[in-house]
C-alpha cells in the first residue's frame, strides 16, 4: 500500500499497521467475522462456524485516516 492513494485527501504512501484488541482473553488483534452480529445465551457475539479474517489496516501520514482490509483468513 505504500503507493496506493488516501481515499480522504489524497496524500500518496499509506504506513501499513494492524487493529490491536487488548481484551480480557484476547489474542491482541482484530478481526472481522462474516455477517450480522448475534449475541448468544451469554451476551457474547456468536462466531462458531463463521468465517473470520484478520483486519490490517493502512494509516495515512498526512491526515491520519485509516484504510481497513479483511485479509485472508486467520
């Protein structure tokens, strides 16, 4: 992504870098699970079964916006 373009002001160069999730049992990063979310018996989100994708995401060094992608699965 280092030559792909900022989609908010156009500033060319995008630093890459990830979503950290520093969550009681987490395991320190993000990632983003295929279709709505449900809670289960618990109130936790249900995600047995479904598709996961580990999230990068790119920063602009200019305005700071930040360019999220589902990566291949993880």
């Amino acid at each position: 992504m280092k030559n792909n373009t900022c989609t908010h002001c156009g500033t060319v160069g995008l630093a890459e870098g990830f979503i950290e999730d520093a969550g009681e049992h987490s395991r320190g990063y993000a990632r983003w699970i295929e279709g709505a979310m449900e809670r289960g018996f618990f109130g936790g989100a249900k995600r047995i079964g479904r598709p996961r994708r580990k999230i990068v995401a790119f920063r602009c060094p200019e305005c700071g916006h930040l360019e999220l992608f589902a990566a291949d699965e993880g």
